[in-house]
C-alpha cells in the first residue's frame, strides 16, 4: 500500500515537471510558475516542485525548498533530495556526512508514504559500505531489513547480493 502511494505521489511529480516551465523558458524572468516564487509558500505542496526545480535544473530553489520542507514539516521525501544533492555534489559542496545524517534523520521518521522506508534503504546501505559515516554493517543490515519488511524490493536485493536472507514484507525479521 504505501509503495502504491509513493508510486502515485511520483506520478503527481512527473506531471508537475513537465506542466509547469523550467528556469530555461523564463530566461531569467520572474513568473508566479517559476519554482523559486514557491520557496517561502506555506503549502506542503511545494515539497513535490522540489523535485521538479531540481529536475529541470532550478537547483538554487530546490535546495531552499527541500530545506525549508525539512525545517517547517519534518518532510522525509524532501530529506532523502536533499540527501541526494549533498553526495552528488549538485548545486552544494559534495558533503557525504552531511548528506548521510539526512537520510539517517529520514529513516528513523515514520511516514504514511513510504518515504521513511526508502530512507532506510539508503541509511542501511550507507551504513553497511561507510559512506558518509562509519562502517556499522549490523546497523546497515538492520536497517535494510527494516526496509524489506516493509516492502522495499531492492532492500531485499541488496542484502541478498551480499549473500543475506532476506524478510519477506510485512514479516518480522527473526534473524536478529
């Protein structure tokens, strides 16, 4: 269930990127469709054009708008972004510390959407290969576990290429 609502989330923001005009088709005017004029919006919307900023190059906003999600609502999906942003080194320094305490504070939130779970997969793998943070393989394999169980496919892929069993969702992991 909460796969199918992070699919029609996704959904919802691939519409919104291609609805909506990217930065390149105001060169450089300002427009109340333009995704910096939702930077200071009290609408928890404006964490979906987040991703839509970024996607179409409008970095600048989507950082103010994925940090202001993260500051105002406590906002997973736009922490795992944000998170994001920081190891690829888009638009910020390159900052895998900074952008692994992001997807740890995501992973230990609970979420209707599903968000949390896909922010477990990330910390568990950080975790487990030492990005960002200190090598802690029991936490990682927690931490994918968790996010197997709750339906996270390629947790599950993950621990088993590194020869693990595997929950099956909605089971509890016995394993521990």
């Amino acid at each position: 269930m909460r796969r199918q609502n992070a699919q029609a989330v996704l959904s919802v923001i691939v519409w919104l990127a291609l609805a909506i005009p990217g930065p390149a088709t105001w060169a450089g005017e300002t427009s109340d469709l333009a995704y910096g004029s939702f930077v200071d919006s009290d609408s928890r919307l404006k964490c979906l054009y987040g991703y839509a900023a970024e996607k179409t190059g409008d970095h600048r906003s989507a950082m103010l708008i994925f940090e202001d999600c993260i500051e105002r609502w406590n906002d997973v999906y736009s922490m795992i972004w944000l998170a994001q942003m920081y190891e690829t080194g888009v638009a910020v320094p390159q900052d895998l510390q900074k952008s692994t305490a992001l997807l740890k504070r995501g992973a230990e939130q609970q979420d209707e959407a599903g968000y949390a779970s896909l922010a477990r997969l990330h910390y568990g793998v950080a975790l487990y290969e030492g990005v960002g943070t200190e090598l802690d393989r029991e936490q990682g394999i927690r931490y994918l576990r968790l996010a197997a169980e709750e339906g996270v496919t390629e947790a599950c892929d993950y621990l088993t290429e590194q020869g693990l069993d595997c929950p099956q969702p909605g089971e509890p992991d016995t394993t521990q």
